[in-house]
C-alpha cells in the first residue's frame, strides 16, 4: 500500500475509534465474520482490527506444516452433511491456522463408460448432481469452496441453495460459470479425477464420510475423531498449539452411509 494510502487508513481507524469504539463491529458491515480478517480494508470497514492484528500474532509458525485433512465424501448422503456441518467445518473454523482441508465429493459413486450419465450414486441423480457442483465450486471458488459447501449441505435443499450460497460467499463466482461446468467436460474431468482419487484410497473406502490425516486412513485415528476431530487436530499438529486448542472440543455422534 502507497504512503499515502496507509496515512488515509490510519486516519479512517483512528476518526472510527473516537466514533464508535473498538468493541463491537459496526452494523454497516456486509462481510459475513469468516472473512472479517482476511485483509485490512475488510477489517477497518468492519471494526475490527484490533482483534485480527491479535489474532495474527498467535498465529503458529508457517514452518510447521499444517494438520492435513481430507474428506471423501458425497453430496446429499446425510451422514457426510452431519459430518461436514457438525463437526468439520466448526472445527476448521476453530482451526484454520493449523489445519488445510481438501474435500473430494464422490464417496460411493460408481464411474461407467457412458456418453449421457458416467457416474451413478447412491442416492441417484441428485446426489450425482450434487457431487459435480460441488466439484466445480471447489475448481472455481477457491478458499471461499470450503464456506459455500457448508451452506449448501446445511440447507433444507442442497441443490436449492446453490445460488444463495455463491452469492454469500462468493459473490465474484458466477451462477452461469458453475452452470457451464456442470455442463460441459470440465465437470467430467472433476468428477474423474475425484472418482481416480477415491479409487486410490489405501485402504479402500467402506463407508463416508472417509477421514484421511497426512494422507492416511487408520482406525485408531477414525475412533479418535469420532470422539472429538478438534482434540485429534490439535494433538496431530506438530508445532506450538494455538490458544484454540485449550477450548472445548466439538463432539459428534457419528453414523455412515
């Protein structure tokens, strides 16, 4: 940011604090609380940048590798929703700084050489709907995917929510750009390369959600999380744990399909 720039800012931050106070975010913000840290100009509009400078200085050392989290998973299945909406995400919310999390929607899916429909599911063609939309969201969205997922699966209608769920997050991302996935070859290409990773899995997936750490799959570390995926994040990061982890953990009953 130019000298200039910065000198504006400091005197917008230091005229806001005698307004209005440091305490609380101002009601004009139209950022949802994720993503008031995620730079300054969001911070200051929103009030709070005292508290994500705080936040920035506990930050743990980017030396260490982050805890990685991979989920196998499939659209519409309820357990992979309860999983994904009760435990997952909360728990990634608490833990971002430590944990990294990839999401591959496809679970049981079956992949068939077929010109018109190449995959069948579980749940039938909304569910395979489902998964490809997600896929496309994760290609186009980025960091925000992860946000928009959440919303769509812990809505009434996952396919319904779709658009608001964009609009929320990612309000850059376009309705017609995820459409145009879905329906042309890339959202096959996704949808292949999520089936090929699925495939691959060692040892091989017998229900979803499937959980995998650092690449591995164990039934010690399945047990563990299903007591608690936030304690077995904090356990599993290597270097210095963040005040979050001294929190209580999220629990979960857990079930598959």
């Amino acid at each position: 940011m130019k000298l200039s720039g910065l000198l504006a800012v400091i005197l917008f931050v230091c005229a806001d604090r005698r307004s209005f106070g440091m305490s609380h975010p101002k009601p004009a913000c139209r950022y949802p609380p994720s993503q008031w840290c995620r730079s300054l100009e969001i911070a200051i509009s929103c009030n709070v940048q005292k508290q994500c400078m705080e936040v920035n200085a506990t930050r743990p050392n980017q030396n260490v590798p982050p805890v990685s989290v991979t989920l196998y998973y499939e659209s519409l299945c309820p357990d992979s929703r309860v999983f994904i909406t009760q435990q997952l995400f909360p728990t990634w919310t608490m833990l971002q700084d430590i944990m990294a999390v990839t999401l591959v929607p496809y679970g049981n899916a079956k992949e068939i050489p077929s010109a018109n429909s190449p995959f069948t599911c579980q749940h039938g063609e909304p569910q395979c709907k489902g998964n490809m939309i997600e896929a496309c969201i994760i290609h186009l969205a980025g960091h925000s995917a992860f946000q928009i997922i959440y919303c769509m699966e812990s809505a009434t209608n996952v396919l319904n929510a779709v658009q608001p769920c964009l609009q929320l997050y990612a309000p850059s991302v376009s309705w017609s750009s995820v459409n145009s996935c879905l329906k042309g070859g890339l959202g096959r290409k996704l949808m292949h390369a999520n089936a090929a990773m699925t495939r691959a899995l060692n040892p091989a997936h017998t229900h979803v959600p499937w959980v995998t750490f650092n690449g591995e799959y164990t039934e010690n570390e399945e047990e563990k999380m299903t007591l608690s995926l936030f304690r077995l994040v904090c356990q599993l990061y290597k270097g210095v744990k963040p005040p979050a982890c001294t929190g209580a953990p999220v629990r979960l009953n857990r079930s598959f399909c």
